[in-house]
C-alpha cells in the first residue's frame, strides 16, 4: 500500500519512531500494523492490485463531539527532528 492511498489525512513520516502520523487527526501507522483494507482496483498485466484502508467501527473521518478522532501519539516534544 503507498502512503498516498491514505486519504483521511496528510500523514508524515517520523522517522526516529519509524511510523506515519496523521497530521489533523494524529492516527498512527507502523510497519506491521494490522488494517482492514478493500480492494479498489486490480490489474492482471502489471500484477498490481490496489488497496484501501479501512477506517475502524466508530473512526470517521473529521473530529466528532470536539473530540478527535484516531490514535494517540507521543507528545509534541518528542518530534522527528528531520533525520
């Protein structure tokens, strides 16, 4: 899956910590995080299928009742400071 497939929000890479972070909603990915996907497209003459990844029960996109929504990172001071 690219990172450009996420599109709930612009995530960036920290790369002392070796995941992504959503810059609104400050959800996390790492390598080896377990996602619900879909399928969007496949193409049988580049071998190429293209996934989606699937908001949990309850995860919309957006902050519902001035609560954001998604997983709870480390604190600002902590930062990727550009490797």
């Amino acid at each position: 899956m690219h990172v450009s497939s996420l599109k709930d929000d612009w995530y960036e890479y920290r790369s002392r910590q070796n995941r992504l972070v959503g810059r609104k909603n400050r959800r996390t990915y790492m390598l080896g995080d377990q996602v619900e996907v879909q399928i969007q497209n496949v193409d049988a003459l580049r071998h190429q299928i293209d996934l989606a990844v699937l908001l949990p029960e309850g995860e919309e996109e957006g902050v519902e009742d001035g609560i954001e929504k998604g997983s709870p990172t480390v604190d600002a001071g902590s930062e990727d400071r550009g490797d």
